[in-house]
C-alpha cells in the first residue's frame, strides 16, 4: 500500500495532525486558547458549538474512534509491519470533503464516516471537540486547525463556505492553478510543513497539482506533550523484543512507579494495558499488549466498545514498565481501504456528487488519499505529525509488571473523552 508518485489530480484535500508547537499561534506567538465552558453555551470567537449536546459529543468520539479502528483493521490485513496512523486527521478531512457531498455519495461517506444523523447537533458538536482541541494548556501544547484554497474565478456555495468557516474555523485563501500549479503547490506544502514542525515534508508530490486542481482543504492537528513519569535515560538498555519475524534488539526504556504513586493499569485473559499520562493529566498513551504476542488476532476483533471496556476497567497501581523507544515514518493510500468499507461513489467519474461544493467543475471525484505520518517516543515524552491529502478530479484522504517486549497497539487519547488521536501498532521497533 506504499503510494505511487504519477498522480494526475483536480481537488485536493489535506490534513496534517503533529506533536510539537506551532500551531494556532497569532502573530505575537501567543496561543490563542479557549476557556473551559458548559456544553451548548458557546459564545466566543472559535467554532459555533450552540448545538453541541454531550450525547452529540459522545457520538463524533464514537464515530472517529471506530473509524479509525475500521481503518487499522483493513491495514493489517495488507500490511505485515508496523502501522500508525491519526484517525482525528483523516476523519476531519473526509468530514470536510462530506460537506460538500450530496446524494448516494453522501450517504456511503456517512456510513463509512459513522456520522450521526442529526446534523444540526453534529456540525456543534464536532465544533466543540474541536473548541476543547484547542483550548490551550501551560503542560502541553494541542491544537487543531482548518483551512481551503479553492481555484480563483469559481463561484463556491455559501453554504459550503459557510459550514467550513462557522464549524471547521477554516480560512479562505483563493490560489490560481491554472496559472501557477508548482507555485501552489508549495504554498500548501509549506503550510503543512509549518504546522507539522518540519516532520511531515513534501506532502503534495511535483505533478499533482494541474492546472485542473478544483480546491485544495486543509486540517492540521498537533500535540506536543511529556510524560507525567518520565523514564530514566540511564535505565535505557537492549532487551529482545518478540517480533513475529523473529527477536531484535532494541532500546528498552525502563520506569518503576512505587511509593504512592500509581499508573492506571488493566488486566483480562487476553490483554495487560497501561495508561501513560501526559503532563497536565488530559492527555495519554494506552498501550494494549495481548498476551499471547499475536497482535494481528487481536486487531481482528477490535472494536470502539472493546477500546472503552479498557479505558473504564483502568484503575491505579504500582508498576514496573518496560517499553521500547522507537521513531517510525509511514504513507499509505487510503483509497482501496475506503471502497473496502463501503465508500464507492466517490471515487467513480460520473457517479461522485459534490454538487454541495459548487455548480462549476466538472464533476470532480475522489482519485486519491494519502496519509503520511510521523511519531517518536522516548524517555521524555512523545512527539508526532500526520498529513492526509484526498485528491479528486474534475472529468476535463501483570498486575504490578508491564513489559511491552512483543507486539502492541497503542494511541494518543484525551482522557476525559476517550478521543483517539493516534493510534498504531508496534510489531518491530528496530525496523
């Protein structure tokens, strides 16, 4: 599923998710945060949650979080290594493109999406997990960010533009493609860049944006956070790892939590999981270790309520931790998973309808998504960085000893919601 180069696009859309620190500062570099505040009583200058409700909110982290299962599990049918991916950066950039969609080709992305009905609630709803993203935090930096540039001259729905710009927060830079596609193209690529810290470079391949690009959305996502216990450096040393390749050698972190200090810890017949907190306590990393090392078993019979049985069984002990140091870059076509799970129209020059979009063009469709990502964890804390582009085309995205030495899942939550934000799997560390 390694992506190919020789794309021929007209729409794309992007989103980029990362850990580091640049996101959502003004001109003066200040973070431009939002107060706590009660669900339906929004009134400041970020996204419109009036109509967000907390079973709302619930159903967009239910919604993303199974969708990012449901992607996970189509990968490791097709991909014998390590995998990771941000479920909130592509879920946000099909929303987007959703918007804009009408007809048969709304409803499968809905269903592919696990969008709620009411879209009153779930346009304010999806605002306030957003608003929360971004609410800001002197223990750790997270924001989230939209932005579209459509082709100069078009005529764009208001209501398209509107629902961006009131629910996604996403400004409107106009680009002209027809004149300059390379010098578009990098205006977008440096813009992810910028938003991922550098880790996420050269999104957009040369060639891909035509003169016949239609519009190109952009989301970015970022998080830059340290843990609450830190692990030793000088504890760092080779352990084997129990890959299904066979046993490496990697840097194995280690971490004692004792005397009144506590990990939330889970245990059943088929998994031990931790929870690793960030600093500030409203993010972490759960990592979820089967016990009989298949992971790839395991992922099969993965599902949303199997991710909250964990989240709610966690309760507080004193641990001993092992777990690997590791730094992993991926890219993936997301296209042949998203027909998998249901998604067709989309991709089909004469069936795709995103008339919601504009009544010029002729009719784009879906040719591509690509994601690409970045994550490294080590005795400090974790950084990370996800893009996604969606690319279319006009017809002219045990109890007190924990030793993660075989293969695992893990992801980056936030832990009032159970919000997936990241998520992967961990078979080689050495790869």
């Amino acid at each position: 599923m390694k992506i190919g180069m020789g794309l021929a696009i007209a729409f794309v859309v992007i989103t980029a998710s990362v850990l580091g620190y640049l996101l959502l500062r003004d001109d003066d570099g200040n973070n431009n945060g939002v107060n706590d505040h009660p669900v339906g009583e929004w009134a400041g200058p970020f996204l419109d949650e009036k109509n967000a409700t907390e079973d709302g909110i619930g159903d967009i982290v239910d919604a993303n979080n199974q969708f990012g299962i449901d992607i996970l599990q189509k990968m490791a049918e097709e991909e014998n290594g390590n995998i990771f991916i941000s479920p909130y950066s592509i879920f946000t950039a099909l929303s987007m493109t959703y918007e804009g969609a009408r007809g048969n080709t709304a409803d499968e992305m809905a269903a592919v999406l696990h969008l709620p009905d009411n879209e009153k609630e779930r346009l304010g709803s999806f605002a306030k997990v957003q608003n929360d993203i971004n609410k800001g935090s002197t223990q750790y930096d997270l924001a989230t960010a939209n932005a579209i540039w459509p082709k100069v001259q078009y005529e764009w729905k208001d209501l398209f533009i509107q629902t961006i710009e009131q629910y996604y927060y996403g400004k409107v830079q106009e680009l002209d493609y027809a004149a300059d596609p390379e010098l578009c193209r990098q205006t977008i690529n440096t813009w992810v860049e910028n938003m991922t810290n550098d880790r996420i470079m050269d999104l957009i391949p040369a060639g891909v944006i035509t003169a016949l690009t239609y519009m190109v959305l952009t989301n970015a996502i970022y998080f830059k956070g340290e843990w609450v216990y830190e692990f030793d450096e000088d504890d760092t040393e080779k352990r084997p790892f129990y890959a299904p390749n066979g046993d490496v050698e990697v840097d194995m972190m280690h971490l004692k939590v004792e005397n009144d200090d506590m990990l939330p810890y889970y245990e059943d017949s088929r998994v031990q999981a931790i929870e690793l907190p960030y600093k500030g306590d409203e993010l972490s990393m759960v990592i979820i270790l089967p016990k009989d090392r298949d992971i790839d078993s395991y992922i099969d019979d993965l599902d949303a309520n199997s991710i909250s049985d964990i989240n709610d069984g966690l309760y507080p002990v004193e641990l001993e931790v092992y777990m690997p140091k590791f730094k992993l870059e991926t890219k993936y076509e997301l296209v042949p998973i998203m027909k998998q799970l249901g998604m067709n129209d989309a991709f089909i020059s004469g069936l795709a309808d995103f008339s919601g979009m504009s009544d010029q063009g002729m009719a784009p469709y879906i040719s591509n998504i690509i994601h690409q990502t970045f994550i490294e964890v080590d005795e400090k804390g974790t950084e990370a960085a996800a893009a996604t582009a969606v690319v279319m085309n006009e017809l002219s995205s045990s109890g007190n000893f924990f030793n993660a030495d075989s293969p695992f899942l893990y992801m980056i939550k936030q832990r009032d919601t159970g919000n997936i934000l990241f998520m992967g799997t961990m078979k080689d560390p050495s790869e």
